[in-house]
C-alpha cells in the first residue's frame, strides 16, 4: 500500500485495484490561486473519492475529481440533497450552503455508521471542525461552524478496511476521548495537529492523547505548517518534536510533506 499527502488533508492511498483520493481540495487562496492539491494527472485512475467536509482546501475539486474519473464520492449524509427528483451535492466553489452540483455516484455515511463499498468496510467517525480565523493584515474574522455556515459543513472521519489494512483519516477535527475510545490499534492515522495558534483542529499535545487512545502502528500527522491566504505557515506545528514524542509512545510516525510518499508495509 502506498500513501501520498499533498497539503493539508489531501492524500491518496494506493492499494491493489484501488486509488483513493481523500479530500481533493485546492490550495487556499494563496496568492489568489486555487490550484488543485491532487495532480491533475492523477484524477483520471482515482476509483473512489473521500471527503471530510465541504471547506475549500478540502472539497474544491470534488466534483471535478469524480467527472474525470466516475469514481463515487463517499462522504457525510449533510452534504448530498435531493432536490426535484435530482440528487445534488453541496456546491464546492459555491458560496454558503447552496447545492448545486449534480451527483450520481456516491455513497452517504453517517457517524458510528458502517457501509460495505467495493471491498472495503467503511465506518463514520465523530469529528467535530473548530471555530476557523482569517486575517488579513491588522484585521481579522473567527468564523464558528453552525447549522447555517459552511465552514466545516459535513464534518465526519472515515475507518476504511481495505484488504487487511486499517486506515483511519480524521479530517479537520477538535478532540474527542470519549467517542475515539472504540477506535483500536489502526494500522494508519492520519491525524491534524496545526490547531496550536488557531484552534480549527487538535493541537500536537492533543493529537498525542488521541493516539495514547487509539494506539495505531503507523501516525501521519497532517494539517499543519499549510500555506494559507497570505501565510505560507498557517497552523505552525514541530513535527520533528511531535515525532519524536508519537514514537516515545510507541507508535511509528512519518512526516510526509507536500507529494511525498511512503510504503505502509516498510512501517508496520
């Protein structure tokens, strides 16, 4: 199994007759670009699409990603409507909360739920996405998710079981001990740790209690040093130091910047 990070929580998981693309997102208005975090190249052999929630760095690309591949897009129950007979999903380069975007392959999941897709078991995680602030200058805005805002609309993470490999991605998400207490030993965590300065996701000290939790084999932390607006480290975060501290605990880590890859069997 093979593993690429691009940029915030986008990855893709290479496995078999399988390529997953999770969060296909864009780079956030860095320098006023939206440039796609999955190559291009890449869209067309991607056979199924996951996404965490409906933010930009996350879901730009979604559907695009889907027309040029026909790959489903699995995702939370939130963000597909049927509206007019017509299954619709949440606009991606829409503003607010406005469907859009004509859907037919997909599948909806919710939290603690679990669906069988392909070959492989997928089951909803509780995620919840923290309050968002964006500066521009001397000026700045927090932005709290609620039922009527977009950011972190669709909030979920995903345990996928795939050919005998446990994979979980948390997306952007705070801290919860007690709904993560039945995620056991995974052979993959793909966790957020940029929440240090804006807390929109757990920090590296609460990343670490979600791992002396869980306790998987393999930790990549994700979500963190991200350029962003005008920063080119959005959510700062040591990863050296957080490495060092995963592995005290037992657990391999790999830090993975930006299209970097790495093979699972070299690791667990």
């Amino acid at each position: 199994m093979k593993i690429t990070h691009y940029l915030y929580n986008s990855f893709l998981i290479e496995d078999g007759d399988k390529k997953i693309a999770i969060d296909p997102g864009a780079l956030f208005f860095y320098f006023f670009r939206f440039s796609s975090l999955i190559p291009r190249s890449e869209w067309k052999d991607i056979t199924h699409i996951f996404v965490t929630h409906g933010d930009p760095d996350h879901y730009w690309h979604a559907d695009r990603v889907a027309k040029a591949s026909n790959a489903p897009v699995i995702c939370n129950k939130t963000m597909v409507k049927s509206i007019n007979g017509k299954f619709l999903l949440l606009g991606p380069r829409d503003k607010g909360l406005a469907f859009t975007s004509p859907i037919e392959k997909f599948q909806t999941i919710s939290v603690d739920e679990k669906v069988q897709l392909d070959g492989m078991s997928i089951t909803g995680i509780k995620t919840t996405h923290g309050p968002l602030t964006l500066k521009f200058g001397p000026f700045s805005k927090t932005v709290n998710p609620d039922p009527k805002e977009r950011v972190g609309w669709g909030a979920i993470g995903f345990e996928i079981k795939l050919n005998g490999t446990t994979i979980v991605n948390l997306g952007d998400t705070l801290l919860h001990k007690k709904e993560w207490e039945g995620i056991k030993n995974p052979d993959v965590l793909m966790i957020p740790i940029g929440g240090r300065t804006i807390h929109n996701t757990m920090d590296e000290e609460e990343a670490l209690q979600a791992i002396e939790i869980m306790k998987p084999k393999l930790v990549i932390p994700c979500h963190y040093n991200c350029p962003i607006l005008f920063s080119r480290h959005y959510n700062p975060a040591d990863d050296k130091s957080f490495k060092e501290k995963v592995e005290k605990m037992g657990s391999k880590c790999v830090i993975l910047h930006k299209g970097d890859s790495m093979d699972v069997e070299d690791y667990i």
